[in-house]
C-alpha cells in the first residue's frame, strides 16, 4: 500500500510538472490536481467478533444474556442480535455504541455476569440417575428430590421450578415429543416454538406462570428439561433460562450410558437406632467403599456385620448417650407404608430433619422383595417402613439407576422393601434384640454419611 501511494504521488506530480511546461508555451492556466487519498475497506463488528475465537464469541454470547441484553441461542455464531445486544451493554453504560467492545468493556461486562452467577448460585451438576449435565441456580431452587422418572429443583414456596424428566419411548421424534409438551399439561399457551431434528424448545405461560421447555432424544431414550416460574420473577429468571438452555447437555460424549452411577465423594443415608448401646442398622451400600462412617451429632462409626444378600449393614457407635432405639414390632405391609428418614442435606436445604413420606408397594420379581413408589427423596435410603397399623414393616433401600439397556426389559425397581422379618434374622444372627423400644420413628432415625476418596 506505501508503495503504490508512493507510486500515485510521483506520477502525479510528474503530470503537474508537464502541465506547468504546457502553460508556458500556451499561456492557458491549467486546472489544479486534486489527489484522493485510499482508505482501507472498514470493518464491520460482525467481522471483528468473527475474527475471535468461537469460545470467545461464545462467552460474550453467555455474559450477555447473564446482564439481560442477549436473549438467543448461545453457539458462538455472530448475528445482528448478538451486535445489537453488545450495542445495548454500550449503551446502558453511556459509553459509545460501537457494537464491538473494547478491552475496558469486555472486563466489566464479564465482572457483572459473575457477579450475577454467583448471586445465583449458578453451578453445572450431573444428574446421577442418567449422566445429563446442566446448569441449576442453586440459591434460587436449594429443593431437589428425584426418583426413577427424572429430577426436581425448586425454590421453598414454589414459585421456581425446574423439572428434568427421562424416560424410554419407542420411535421418539421432535416434532412429535414438542406436541405431546405443547398439549400436557392442559391449558399451555405456547409464545415461541423451534422443532429442529436434533432438539425442540418451547415457551409461553401456563397458568400464571411462564414455561420454557427443551427437549431432545437419543435412541428411544428422551430428555426434557421444564423450566417454570411465576411472571413475578422474570426479571431474576429471564438470564437464567437462556443460560440453563444453552448449559443443558442431555447426552454428554463419555458419559457413563448403563450400569449404576458412580458413587459420591460424600454420601448421605438414613439409619435406624437398634439399641441403646449404639448399633445402628442402615443401608449396606450407602457405607460401602467409605474412608469413614459418621453419625451426624455422634461421631464416627464402625461398620461390624453386613448382609450382601439384601442390602443391610450393621454400624457402631461408641460412647454415645441419648439414644433411642426404634422397636421393630412385627408389621405387615399390605397395599402401602409410611417411609421415615432423613432426606439429603440439598434436598432440605441444608437441614437435617427427619420427615415421613408414603408409597405404595408391589412384588417386584421372586421371593418376598417388594418394590416402592415413588422412589423416596436421596438420603432415604435406610429409612423406616411402617405399616397402615403403625407397626414396622421393614426397611426403604434406594437402587441404582441403570440408565440404558434392553429395549424390551421392564424397568427396574428404583426403591424395594426389606421385610421387617429379614431385618429381625439379620439382627438376630448378629446378637441384636431389637423387640422392645420406641414407636417414635423420627426419634430413632439418624443421618448416615460416608466419605470416599
């Protein structure tokens, strides 16, 4: 470019030099020479923003829609939404709408959506039950509970809820999952709709809440994440949705897609007081494989008899005062229970409490084992079981999911019943007379936690 301007220059003043000799002979003035200077092409912010990496663009993308300007698909492609939304930034903070954001901007627009994920709670967790990895305002919905048909957070009074369900279906397609959420539940009203072959989204109000619902399938597995949220808290919510849609990966590369998940580094279960002097019978699996077993409020404990047949585990605490162990009168579970325990601390919002929750039963396959629904909230897991008369009636073990596996097999029981029989032999084979105690469940259960690697 220098040296083609450099060559413009010369050859113009070489044409004035020939003009003025040509005055002199003709006595006729010449006209002056103006030279336009060249400007190089200007850049337009799309190809500035396309000239950054797509992970850049991407978190642009992300920390715009935290600060309430971007509201679009997070995939790191550059749209006039995307420059009108940084034009936006700009211009709430008075600064030059330039749509590219200088190096000053770019801080403070990644500062104030921190800021905002934080005062959220924003974290990405796996769901255990089937790999799917998403993003969950943890401050906003501290209330989770799942069972064998997905997982639930929501605020304490309900006003956000935030649903994932997975299930098997036979031939799943977009457009067909997107109508069954258009019509169930009754009286959705739908504002937005994207069928794309991979994935659908849906929005709008059902009743007098808004809805966001994203949907996809792999095989005849399907997912669906339910974002729902009273119209009041759309100025808190609106930032998050965008964020839980883009961060929602139902089928993450390498995640674990049969089989039980893998355990937790810290785990919680519910155990039953058996005697005064500290034993305390509890899920064998919920202390299985643990650096170290403790009571909450007691201390540590020992982990002395274990039955692989059903489940069960005996533990022992030492020097304790205080207990109250539970008697396991002979009970009979006909058509349902009440389940005794004490939920996972997240569950509770970081609680401890023990609570009761009813379930159904039936035969879940040979023998006398009995399956329970629903599955009772994490940490029940050793919980109590009491019959229609009060009487026990054995103990609630949680199982592992099995995420995939034959399309034809039934699914399998995610909650049985030991039967207070093989409780009472199981106690008996280890010198444990549990006859006699106290009839107040919620006296008797105690938190179970382990600590693995």
């Amino acid at each position: 470019m220098l040296t083609a301007t450099l060559i413009f220059v010369a050859a113009g003043a070489s044409a004035q030099a020939q003009m003025s000799g040509t005055a002199a002979v003709t006595g006729v003035k010449p006209k002056p020479v103006t030279t336009v200077p060249i400007r190089p092409a200007l850049q337009t912010p799309a190809d500035t923003a396309n000239a950054m990496a797509q992970a850049e663009r991407q978190a642009i993308q992300s920390d715009l829609a935290w600060v309430g300007n971007y509201n679009g698909a997070i995939t790191g492609e550059v749209s006039e939404r995307m420059v009108a939304a940084i034009k936006e930034f700009q211009k709430a903070r008075g600064g030059k709408q330039t749509g590219v954001l200088n190096p000053q901007e770019r801080g403070v627009l990644a500062e104030t959506a921190r800021r905002r994920q934080d005062n959220v709670g924003w974290k990405i967790v796996t769901d255990a039950g089937s790999g799917v990895r998403l993003g969950i305002p943890t401050k906003l919905v501290p209330q989770q509970s799942s069972d064998a048909n997905g997982a639930k957070w929501s605020s304490s009074t309900g006003t956000i809820q935030i649903q994932l369900a997975r299930r098997k279906e036979a031939t799943p397609a977009t457009a067909k999952l997107a109508d069954q959420e258009r019509r169930e539940p009754a009286g959705r009203k739908v504002d937005y709709s994207v069928v794309k072959p991979d994935f659908f989204v849906l929005s709008g109000t059902q009743g007098l809440k808004k809805f966001y619902v994203r949907g996809q399938f792999k095989g005849d597995e399907v997912r669906v994440l339910t974002i729902l949220y009273d119209q009041a808290t759309e100025g808190t919510v609106e930032p998050v949705v965008i964020a839980m849609s883009s961060a929602f990966n139902p089928f993450p590369s390498g995640a674990q897609i049969a089989g039980p998940p893998p355990r937790k580094t810290v785990e919680y279960g519910t155990g039953i007081v058996v005697s005064a002097d500290g034993t305390i019978i509890a899920d064998r699996q919920i202390s299985d494989g643990c650096l170290a077993i403790a009571i909450a409020g007691y201390g540590n404990a020992d982990r002395v008899a274990e039955d692989k047949d059903h489940d069960l585990a005996l533990l022992r605490i030492y020097g304790a005062r205080g207990l109250k162990p539970l008697g396991l009168s002979s009970g009979a579970a006909k058509t349902g229970v009440e389940l005794t325990g004490i939920a996972d601390p997240q569950n509770q919002g970081g609680g401890a409490a023990a609570s009761s929750v009813k379930a159904s039963i039936t035969p879940a396959g040979s023998g006398s084992d009995l399956a329970l629904a629903p599955a009772p909230a994490m940490g029940f897991s050793g919980a109590a079981a009491f019959d229609d008369d009060g009487k026990f009636a054995g103990i609630a073990l949680l199982k592992p999911v099995v995420v995939a596996g034959p399309s034809n097999a039934a699914p399998a029981a995610q909650a049985a019943l030991v039967s207070a029989d093989t409780v009472r032999e199981f106690l008996k084979v280890n010198g444990v007379n549990a006859a006699d105690g106290s009839s107040d469940a919620k006296a008797s259960v105690v938190r179970v936690i382990c600590v693995r690697k």
